[in-house]
C-alpha cells in the first residue's frame, strides 16, 4: 500500500477565509475607537450613548408599529362539533392545519419596519364548562373562510359555528371575586430536536377497529367530562409557522431554522463515535457506526425534521367557583400530558405555574420562600389575562421589560411579581395533530357534543 500523502498546510488565504465575516466587522469599527478613545474621550462616550438611545428607540418602534398591526387584527372563536363517529385517523388532521393555520410568508421591509406585520398565530382548544366538552379554534376573522372549508374537506359531517369567547364569562381573578384559577405553561423536557409520542407510536395510522384503539386524548376527554358543576378546565396550543431562530455555532450573529438544529442535533449525537480523516484534496471522511440505543433517538429526530413545524405554547387551566374548587382537579390536570412522553425522546413539563412555590418551581429556594396568597392571586387573574389573549408571541412591552430574566429574586417575587416567560418550541404536523383531533368511538363520554347524525355533504352556505 502506498504512503499517504501529508496534508498540504494551509495558505495564508485559506487561513483568513476561515475567520468569520463578524471578526473582521468588529476588529475594523475598533479602529475608530481606538483613536476616539486616545484623543477624544467626550466624543466617543457620546457616540456610545448615541448608539444606545437609537437602539432603545428601534425596539420601541418595533414595538409600537406591531402593537398597532395586531390591534387591527379581529379574532373568532369557532367551536368544532365532531361527528358521531370519527372514522378518520389523526392523519385528516395534520392534512387541515397545513392547508387551513400554515401561513409562511417572507416579509419586506416595509411590512415589517414600517406597517409592523406579524404572522397571525391560531389557538386550538379544548374545554370542559360545567363537565361539557368543546373543540374551539380561535383565528383571525380573515382565516374564518379557510378554517370553516379546510375543516369540511376533512370532516364533512362536522358542524362548525361561530360562538362567544368563553373566557368573558369569568371575570377577574381577585380575593374578593367568585372564581378561582389555577394555571401553568408547558415546556418540552428536551430540545426541540426530540420528537413526543405521536399517534402513529400507538398505532392510530394503522386504523384498528375500534376496540383495540389506544388513543391518547381519550385520558384528557375522559378528565375533563368528570368535572362537577361550576368547574372548567381549558387547555390551549397557540401555534404559528415556525419562524424561531437558533444560533449558529461558530458564528456571533448567523442563525438557522428548526430543521438544521435538528441535523445539529444528529451530529451530536453521532459524534462521538464518528472517525475524521483529513485527505489530500482538504475534504474530511466520516465514517463510523452509531450504537444501537441511539437508534430511537436518531430514528426520532430524522422522521421529526421531514414534516413542516410550527412554533407552539401550551397553556392549561383549572377555573372554578369558589365554592365549587376541588383540589383533587387542580392536581388531576397536571397530569394529562403524561401519555405523550417518550423518556428516550421528549416530553412535557410544568413551568410558570400560578402556585405559592413558583418562585422556583417548587425547589429548593421555593420551599423556604412561599408566596403570600395576595401574590398568588395577582399571578392567576395574569394567567387569565394570558390565556383570554392567547399571548405567546409578541407580548406586551412590559412583559419584556419586566419579565422573569430582567427581575431576579428577591427583587421578584417579594417586591414586584415578574411576568412570566412564556416557553416556545416547536412541534411538527404529526405531533399537534396528536395533541388535538377528534376522538373516535372508543372515548364514551356522553358530555362531549357531537352531531347525532351523520349529514351528507357540508353546508351550503359557507360564507364567500
């Protein structure tokens, strides 16, 4: 066998090509610095402030022109009736929200900067009022159309309708009100790499009949039909095109998208156990084998990153009269997204719960530092608030400015209760769809509404 060749050394060209685009922006603007700090100091100080103010003058602009754009926007809440019997699998709706709620649309600069558009987000809810369980949909008033046709074409003997938002009917939450709330976001355990249990993991795509279904939204209708009169329960994913950003490694200022953080991801998984040969052409040769109990991980990431994503927050509630709260609720819909965990892959936790130990979570710090009931108070009629506006994205200025990483302890919670910091990540098509879809046959509970028969085409008069 012949002697490999050594590696050429790199050129000086090569060499400087390497360097990020960022180094040479910075090590050039110090230049000037440099001079304005050794011979004019007043100047560059005023140039710092100068370069401060306009910042904080962008992010209020930026802030007010989309403030002014989404007042513009008008919402509905639609409530979804589900057929009798559901015979479609989950897969109708996956098929319904890329048709009806995915809309990515890159953005000029005018619409941004200038007319402050955002891209609309949507709220896919379920509810149980008084043990009554409801599917809602809350859009834009401009997506009514899409939503109502999208949803016909994949469930034509559904009913939808437009219907008062149910939220109005509980006022606010205070020491002296009628209602207590009980409330908390969700977070994924892991990366957003890292796909949940799916429908397809219980073999839902498979369509067995209907005695052997194993679905897993039938322990949440189940939960929330065995509530009492004067309980409710609500849960909602707020979702849009997923437009988050991840920061490229290597880089000061590059970010990428959902989908290269996921093949990020595969290579941190595979790296270890990966060999790098440098040849002569300068190129690197990979090789090498992955151990079998990475097989569910990579398996999971792959087939997650195949199908289109949308940025989600989760939020639940517990809302009852005062003399109707039952503890044994309150800790009962903690639970109800226990199904959908895979401890190889993700799942969800609690976070920003509306509780006296929120101040950590219930660790170490919170179990010395309860919160006074007062606080706890102000905290729920907040979630209220959070969850009648289906705030995840572009949220009120003072929920930037005095959010949780801007207030730290014991300035929060002691002095002034800092906004909670909504968590955001993204789930595929496939994962939402098993989150929210219409339970067949096998959930009997005779509180969740359905159409008792079975009509043979959509309504006729959909708007136009």
């Amino acid at each position: 066998m012949a002697d490999k060749k050594p590696s050429p050394s790199p050129d000086l060209f090569s060499f400087f090509g390497s360097i990020p685009l960022e180094f040479w922006i910075l090590l050039i603007s110090s230049i000037p610095v440099y001079f304005l700090w050794q011979y004019n100091t007043k100047l560059l100080i005023l140039m710092v402030i100068a370069f401060v103010v306009t910042r904080i003058a962008w992010r209020l602009w930026l802030h007010y022109v989309q403030q002014d754009f989404i007042s513009g926007i008008d919402y509905v809440v639609m409530e979804i009736v589900p057929p009798r019997d559901v015979l479609r699998n989950p897969k109708a709706m996956e098929i319904f929200f890329t048709n009806a709620l995915y809309h990515w649309s890159n953005k000029g600069g005018i619409e941004q900067y200038w007319q402050g558009a955002i891209w609309f987000w949507h709220s896919l809810e379920i509810v149980s009022i008084d043990g009554q369980v409801h599917f809602y949909i809350r859009t834009p008033t401009r997506m009514q159309e899409l939503v109502e046709t999208q949803m016909y074409a994949q469930y034509p003997q559904a009913q939808v309708k437009v219907v008062e938002d149910y939220t109005l009917a509980v006022d606010e939450i205070s020491e002296k009100g009628e209602w207590n709330l009980w409330g908390c976001d969700w977070k994924l355990t892991k990366p957003d790499a890292y796909p949940i249990k799916t429908y397809v993991d219980y073999g839902l795509d498979k369509d067995p009949k209907e005695e052997y279904k194993i679905d897993p939204i039938a322990p949440v209708i189940e939960l929330f039909g065995s509530i009492k009169k004067g309980e409710q329960m609500w849960v909602q994913f707020v979702l849009r095109p997923s437009k988050k950003e991840y920061h490229t490694k290597g880089t000061w200022f590059d970010t990428h998208d959902w989908v290269k953080e996921s093949e990020n991801e595969l290579d941190l998984l595979s790296e270890p156990y990966t060999k790098k040969e440098q040849l002569g052409d300068g190129s690197v040769l990979k090789s090498g084998r992955t151990p079998d109990f990475l097989k569910d991980k990579i398996d999971g990431i792959t087939k997650k990153r195949t199908k289109i994503g949308f940025d989600v927050g989760i939020r639940t509630c517990y809302v009852a009269k005062k003399e109707a709260w039952s503890m044994n609720s309150r800790r009962n819909i903690r639970l109800i997204f226990r199904q959908y965990e895979n401890p190889s892959l993700n799942g969800f936790s609690r976070t920003n719960a509306t509780q006296a130990d929120s101040l950590s979570g219930g660790g170490f710090i919170g179990s010395f530092a309860l919160l006074p009931n007062k606080t706890v108070t102000r905290l729920a009629d907040r979630m209220l608030n959070d969850y009648r506006n289906r705030s995840f994205f572009n949220g009120a200025l003072r929920e930037d400015l005095f959010s949780e990483p801007n207030l730290f302890w014991p300035i929060s919670p002691f002095f002034f209760p800092a906004y909670f910091e909504h968590p955001v990540f993204v789930l595929n098509v496939e994962e939402i769809a098993t989150l929210w879809h219409f339970p067949g046959q096998t959930p009997k509970v005779p509180t969740l509404e359905r159409i008792e028969s079975k009509e043979a085409a959509p309504p006729t008069n959909l708007p136009t």
